[in-house]
C-alpha cells in the first residue's frame, strides 16, 4: 500500500480519492438503514449468515491491521525516525488508537451501548406493549441509536482513511463495517418500533444513526488534512489500526460467536483474513 502522503502531489486526483473514501464511509454507515428493514421482512434471523457475517468482518479489520497497516506505518516513521523508534512510534499510536475507541465505548451508557446483535425475531408486533413499557422502550431505542452513532465515528474514520490510502483495502474494509452495522441497526429498530408502532421512525433512526460515519470522516479529514507529513501518515495509519483491532475484538468476534450456528463464525473469521491476503498479494 502506498503511503498516503504520496497521493497529494496532484490537487485534482486527491478530491476524487477523498470523493471515494468519503462514498465508502457513507454506504457503509447506512447498512445500519438496511438491518432496520431486515428487522420487518426476515423472520427468523439466519444464525448461521450473521455469525458467519460477522466473523468475516473480524477477520478483514484484524488481518488488515496487523499485516498492512501497522507495517505501512512503521515505514513511514523510518523516514523520519531510526528503525527501532520507528516501530515504538507506531506502536504506540496504535494502542492510542485503541484508546480512543475504548474511551468512546466508555462514555456511553452502559443499558444502551449497542455491542450485542439483535435478532429479528426479537422484534414483537406493534401495539404489544403497555404504556410505560412504551416508554422505556423508547427511551432504549433512543440510547441505542445516539449510543450507535457515537461508535459509529470511529469506524467512519477507519473506513475512510483506509479508503484514501488504499481504494482495494477500502472496499474490503467498507464491506466489513457494513456487514457489522446490520446487526446494530436491528438493534436500534427492535425497541422503537416496539414502542411506536411505527416501521417509518424505527426505519428512519437506525438510517440516521449511519450518518455518523461521514460525519466522523469529515471531522478527522478536517483536522488532519492540513498536516500531511511522515509522521502524520504513520500515526493515522497506526491509529485506524488501532480502532479495527479494537472493534473487531470488543464487538465482532463476540457477536459472531454468541449469536452464530455451529463453526460459523470461525469459517467467516477465516474467510475475512483469506480475502485480504488474496488482496494483499493481487496488489
């Protein structure tokens, strides 16, 4: 993968990458408008497809981060720094990364954060519900959903970045952040509609709850485009990296395991890692 301060020389090329990587982070933010719909049209949930789904995203963000990113950010501080600082440098702006994600998961209400998928058939028919049970079960979907976005922040930047420095890696790493936002926005979905009666609000909060992605993009393109250099390469390389380990190991692999059928979401693990090492070496 190409360092990504190199991409800069030409003005013109640098707005259609930031074009792209910005359309990546975009669609894959709004799979969480897509779980919402899986939420009305598929009963009961393929166990063996969301496990295998979400195994696959783990193993794309895990393999990505550890063979390609993380090297490719080590390389970039050895323009700047001896080889051994280098690695330290990366290093440890890979576990700021993780800190980052981390502290975002920390500060979110522990009821409403979205870590575990919601199955389909969890979702019971309008107008079930008491009165107060109405109510709490809006005020949850209504936690969800801004406890989604919030997460959802860093896996834009993720996507984004990764899509700058790498279209291929891009696709692939889009692909895994939406195939994971699905669940999640099942998630969001489940209690509102329970609560409203209404597939439009439920539909129309989990859709929005992806919108932070972009958003998340946008920020960090904002305060870090105007400091492009080795060692702004290297730390937001290593930071991304950082971030995917992070959600892979915290959410992914988790999930894939709690709510998949029989060896699932250890084929999909494997089947993510395989098609980025295919990718690596097409490249």
């Amino acid at each position: 993968m190409p360092p990504i301060a190199t991409q800069f020389a030409d003005s013109t090329s640098l707005t259609g990458e930031v074009g792209f990587a910005l359309l990546l982070s975009t669609l894959a933010g709004l799979a969480t408008g897509l779980g919402s719909l899986l939420a009305f049209l598929a009963r009961p949930t393929n166990r063996t497809f969301l496990g295998a789904s979400l195994g696959f995203s783990g193993g794309v963000m895990l393999y990505v981060s550890f063979v390609e990113l993380l090297p490719v950010a080590t390389e970039a501080f050895e323009e700047v720094l001896p080889a051994e600082d280098a690695e330290l440098r990366a290093t440890l702006w890979l576990f700021a990364g993780v800190a980052v994600a981390l502290g975002l998961d920390r500060i979110v209400p522990g009821p409403a954060n979205p870590h575990e998928a919601a199955l389909v058939e969890d979702l019971p028919e309008a107008g079930a519900t008491q009165p107060g049970e109405a109510r709490h079960l809006r005020r949850i979907g209504v936690l969800s959903a801004v406890a989604l976005a919030i997460h959802n922040f860093p896996e834009g930047v993720a996507t984004f970045f990764t899509g700058l420095a790498d279209p291929t890696q891009g696709i692939a790493i889009a692909v895994a952040v939406a195939l994971h936002n699905v669940p999640e926005g099942v998630s969001v979905s489940v209690p509102i509609y329970s609560a409203t009666g209404s597939r439009a609000k439920a539909f129309w909060l989990s859709f929005l709850t992806g919108v932070a992605e972009p958003v998340g993009a946008l920020l960090a393109w904002g305060l870090l485009a105007g400091h492009r250099s080795p060692e702004w390469t290297g730390a937001v390389d290593a930071m991304v990296a950082g971030i995917m380990i992070f959600i892979a190991l915290d959410q992914l692999i988790p999930n894939a395991k709690r709510y998949g059928a029989g060896h699932a979401s250890v084929y999909g693990l494997v089947v993510g890692m395989a098609v980025m090492a295919g990718t690596l070496l097409l490249l």
